[in-house]
C-alpha cells in the first residue's frame, strides 16, 4: 500500500494529480492551519501569454485556523469573476468547454463556502474526469492525532501503508523530523517535471500552471496521459537521516 498525504489547495497544477495518480490512497490534510497567499487559496492560468492569480478571498478569522474552518468572502463575488476571467480566457481554446463545464459545477455552487470543501471538491471532480481511481480521504475523519511528521507517520500506520509517497518540497522538514524512525513506512520522494504542450496565446511554454490549463488545450483524455509521465522516484533511506 503507498500512501500519501497533501493539504487541498485551489485547482491544483499537474503535479499534485500526478501524486494522486500514483499512491493508492489519498488523504486530504483538510484540517492543516490555513495560511493566507499560499496554494491553500489561489493558483495560475494563463492570461495573455502571462501568469495570472486566481485568488479566492477568505474571511479574517482568528489565528490558527484550520483550512476546514476557513470561509470564503462571498462578499467580494469571487466565483462570478473567475468563471467570467475563465470563460474570457479560455473560452476558445481548442478543449475550453471541458473546463468551463467543471469549473461551473465546482465553484458555480454557492451553498458551501469553506475553503477545504471548496477545493477538495473541485479535486474530486479533476479527479473523475482524468479517469484516477484512487481513495481520497480526509484527514479529520481519521482520528489520528499529532502535528508534522508525526501524524503523518501515524496516518500511514492507522491505513498500513508500505510507503509513504512525498513531494520534495516536504522533504526538509521529514528529514529535521526523524521521520523514517517514526513508522515503518518507507518513504519515497516523487518528483515531478512538466513536459511542454502546446498552450494557446503563449509565445513560450509556461510550466507549473493550474491544471486548468492543460485541460484547456489538451482535452481530458490527453491530460491523463500527460500526468503520467515525467515523474522520478527515490527512496530515502532511515540511515540518511
């Protein structure tokens, strides 16, 4: 069993699904401390041949606060100007309809506006459409308990994972947390490196966008062949550390 283990963030980019993709469990850290201006709540398309944030506005809640007790300003009628930058921008690209259709069903909804549903939703809906079958669970549901490494250690236990698959950006803090002696879990860092593809309005490639832009010129059926490629595994091994 290889399992792993992501905060949801907002229309993620290819590499978190290409994550999905190759564990055969998911967890959602839907209960991690929100931090403001980070992936939590906002992402990159391509406006113009340039990158553009798409950031959702959140409420000033009290400090600490999980990202499953973070809301949306409805307010400031983000969801009617992203679906309108969307459909300006992406609206004739050669597979555009398939993203403005997910993007209406994702963030059209407005009975729910907290922010892990928000995007664990619109991964979900990804995720049905690219065809990865892959559990997705959430972290508060779990009953385990910890902070850092050591939860993560303990949600690969509780599931009995073999291997617990991590992106590099994770990899410090796994390392300063000892954590290959806290599970017997072996843990195998994935890397992943955009391929190219041709992108409507751009005069150079622009990498690391959100998924929505590879969906908008590839189509749902190539962007699942394209998350499955260009991804490296190492293992790292308890003597490392």
């Amino acid at each position: 069993m290889r399992g792993a283990i992501m905060q949801p963030t907002y229309f993620p980019w290819a590499g978190y699904f290409n994550l999905i993709r190759s564990a055969d469990v998911f967890v959602f850290l839907d209960d991690a401390q929100f931090e403001r201006g980070t992936w939590h709540n906002r992402n990159r398309v391509l406006v113009g041949g340039t990158p553009h944030w798409l950031t959702v506005p959140t409420l000033r809640e009290r400090l600490g606060c999980a990202l499953n007790e973070v809301h949306a300003d409805e307010k400031l009628h983000w969801r009617r100007k992203h679906l309108s930058l969307l459909r300006q921008n992406y609206g004739k690209h050669a597979h555009g309809g398939d993203i403005l259709d997910l993007a209406e069903q994702a963030i059209g909804d407005l009975r729910d506006s907290v922010l892990a549903n928000l995007n664990m939703r619109i991964i979900t809906e990804f995720c049905r459409l690219l065809q990865i079958k892959t559990p997705l669970l959430r972290a508060s549901e779990l009953g385990v308990p910890g902070a850092r490494s050591v939860r993560v250690a303990r949600i690969c236990d509780h599931l009995k994972c073999e291997e617990y698959l991590s992106p590099p950006g994770a990899l410090e803090y796994l390392l300063q947390d000892r954590f290959c002696s806290l599970t017997p879990a072996r843990l195998v860092i994935q890397e992943f490196q955009p391929e190219p593809y041709p992108q409507r309005g751009a005069t150079a490639f622009v990498s690391h966008l959100s998924l929505i832009d590879v969906v908008a010129n590839l189509g749902w059926g190539d962007a699942a062949a394209y998350l499955g490629r260009g991804a490296t595994t190492r293992i790292i091994e308890p003597t490392i550390q």
